[in-house]
C-alpha cells in the first residue's frame, strides 16, 4: 500500500495478520505475491516447516532472496499467478496480500480452483485485500486495483469446487473474514479485509440443490427479492419475526447505556443495530439472544425432515439455557416464548392477506403464495409443538 505512514502502519499490522493465520509449525506454505520479503515471508518462514514464495517481478524475487538469505526453508519463484502451475495437494497453507485486486474476476475465480487443487485436504487459504476503496494516502498517475465488495470476495471463492476423490467435489468454507482492527486504529478504515478459508468437501444435500448453504440463502431465502418480500412483512431494515416490535421489548431487557459496545451475532440486514445504535455504543457484559428452538420430543417426522433440509441444530429453550450457563454466564434466563410467536405470526399473516393488492404491485401472485405457505408452515409447527421460540438473558460473571 502506498502510504505516508507506511512504516507505522506495518509495525501494527504485521503482528495482527499473523496472529489471524492458522498453526503453521510444521507445515509448507504457499505465498503468492511475496514481493521483496520485506513484510511476511521471513515471518512465515520462520514459523513453517517451508515456504515457496512466487512474485511476477524477478526484481523483488531477487530482493527478496538477498534479504532472507538466511533462511534455508524458503524457495523463490519468479512467475505470473494467473500462469503458475503447483503439484496437487502439495501445500498446508496459502497466503496471499494485496494480490487479488491486481485481477480480474475471471482471474481470481481460475486462481481459487487452482488453489484449491494446490491445497491439502483441511489446508487452509488466507488473504488480505482492499475492499471497497483506496487505502492509503499517496496521490497515483496510474492505479490497477480493483476494490472489490467482500460480498464479492465471498461469492468467487465460494463459487468454485474442485473434482473429488469420490462423489464430493472440493470447495471453500469461510471460517472468518474480518477488518484489520490496526487500520481501523489508525486510519478509521474497516475496509482493509482479510479472509480464512478452508479446503472441505461439498455436499448439496441439504442445500436445496446449491452447493453450499450460504450460495442458498444468497440466491433463494435472502436473495434481494426475498429480503424485500420479508421487509414488507417485518418493517423496513427486519427479515425476523416481530421487526420493531420484539425488538423493542427485548432490547429493553439489556438496559443499555452510553457508552456500551454491543456485539450483534447474526445480525440479519441490521434493523436490530439500527435501533440500538439510535441510542447506544460499546459491551457491557450482557447476553441477549432470541432463536429457533424445538420443542419437547417426540418430533414428527415432518418437522424431523424440515430440520434436517435446513441444516440446523435445535434444542428446546431449557436445554439452550443450560449451554449458555455451561459456558460460564450467569444470571441466565431461558424464556419459551412460543405463544407470543403464535401471535407474532397471525398478526403477520394477517397483515400479509389485508395488503395483498398493495404487495402485488411490487411483487407476483409466486411471491404472495411463498410468504403465505412460510406462514402457515411455521404455525403449524408452533401449533404441533416441534417447533418453538426462545429468548434467553444472562450475564458475564466479573
């Protein structure tokens, strides 16, 4: 990155992207774009069992060969990524920093599938990238880069699979993806973005036919159409049952003050944020969560077979209580709050028949018969008690 504060910036990020990567003793890794090992490929090497280090420029492959000449683990390679050819599953590890923006879509999407072959079975696939926009603060005459979306990222790489051993083909699972907290320190940039991702196998079973479960959430259940239609429903920024209006009561339950920070897992498009950020800032040790749960068995078989298309994992509100105080909360309140789902959900279906004209002008009779199965579906899983809705408040022991 060019950048007044280039050598600052490196001191706080070099520590931190490290410390993100998987345990490398032992292993062989894969650096793409090392450019002259001023940054990472001493550190890596230093770490790792061996790393092969590729740059297009032989000017930084020579430079960086003087300057870890001391290392006996690493070899040099001059050559194009877009052009590189490696041994399949011959590496642990590939690590890759402000290279990706330097290609193409196309490039990038043929450059996962080759990492992935390159990969070994669980290997792992780190990198960096600017998203978005420009980082750093040097004026340029010509500038390459793509700033992509992470969105984006997320779909080319989760795109692409690789021919398996059996009938499973090889593919990418995000394990996290998440902004350098150096530059937000330093720079009040969240946009320099950094991803892990594993080599797994794919599946569809289970995924409504898409390869992965997030590829059918993005193109089915919360595709920008299925938002909207939810929207309609919930109230503007909400994709959940109540929007505004369970939020408001249960956000209550934290008693948030200024100042606070407050972490939201499983955010959905934000209407929760939005309506704390309103008012409130940063944690303050208080666990709220509203969730799915199932109620006590015997299940039918019906409600067996939803569970297991959708992939999920159910407990009833007791049993989730009892995780949340097993991992060490206290003060820890497990709610079945099932009868005022029940109301949530006939005030919403009823809501969706009184406005059906309205709905059709922006939508079709396929996206009115959808909604209205979805509702009478979760009633009557709600009504069979298979199905329940929990809330659950604790507290972080001091």
């Amino acid at each position: 990155m060019l950048d007044t504060n280039a050598s600052l910036i490196s001191q706080e990020e070099l520590p931190e992207v490290m410390a993100l990567l998987p345990e490398l003793k032992g292993k062989k890794v894969l650096e793409l774009g090392g450019g002259m090992g001023k940054r990472f490929t001493s550190q890596i090497a230093t770490q790792s069992s061996h790393v092969t280090t590729v740059d297009f420029m032989e000017s930084f492959i020579q430079k960086n060969r003087d300057l870890n000449k001391d290392h006996n683990n690493i070899e040099f390679i001059t050559a194009d990524v877009t052009k590189l050819e490696m041994e399949k599953g011959s590496f642990d590890v590939i690590f890759s920093n402000w290279l990706l923006m330097y290609l193409s879509d196309e490039e990038v999407r043929q450059l996962a599938m080759k990492m992935l072959t390159w990969l070994k079975e669980g290997g792992f696939l780190f990198f960096r990238e600017s998203c978005l926009h420009q980082s750093g603060n040097a004026k340029r005459q010509f500038n390459p880069s793509k700033y992509r979306s992470p969105e984006l990222y997320n779909n080319l790489f989760q795109s692409v699979s690789v021919p398996g051993t059996g009938k499973m083909p090889w593919g990418f699972d995000v394990c996290f993806s998440q902004s350098l907290q150096s530059y937000i320190k330093l720079k009040n940039n969240r946009n320099q973005i950094c991803w892990l991702m594993e080599k797994t196998p794919r599946s569809d079973e289970g995924n409504h036919g898409f390869v992965t479960f997030q590829q059918f959430l993005d193109n089915k259940q919360y595709s920008k159409r299925g938002i909207l239609r939810y929207e309609k429903i919930f109230g503007a920024g909400y994709v959940s049952t109540g929007g505004p209006q369970t939020t408001e009561e249960f956000v209550k339950m934290l008693d948030l003050q200024p100042g606070q920070k407050v972490l939201d897992v499983g955010c959905g498009i934000g209407g929760g944020d939005f309506y704390m950020a309103k008012t409130w800032l940063k944690p303050g040790g208080k666990l709220l969560i509203s969730d799915y749960c199932c109620g006590e068995p015997p299940h039918s078989e019906e409600f067996k077979a939803y569970v297991k298309q959708r992939g999920y994992t159910l407990y009833t509100p007791k049993e989730y209580g009892k995780l949340i105080e097993e991992a060490g909360f206290i003060k820890v309140k497990a709610e079945d709050r099932s009868q005022q789902f029940i109301n949530v959900l006939n005030g919403e279906k009823n809501k969706i028949n009184s406005n059906k004209q309205e709905f059709l002008k922006d939508f079709t009779d396929e996206d009115f018969k959808y909604l209205e199965d979805g509702w009478n579906s979760k009633l009557k899983r709600v009504g069979n008690k298979d199905q329940a809705w929990g809330l659950f408040y604790a507290e972080k022991q001091n």
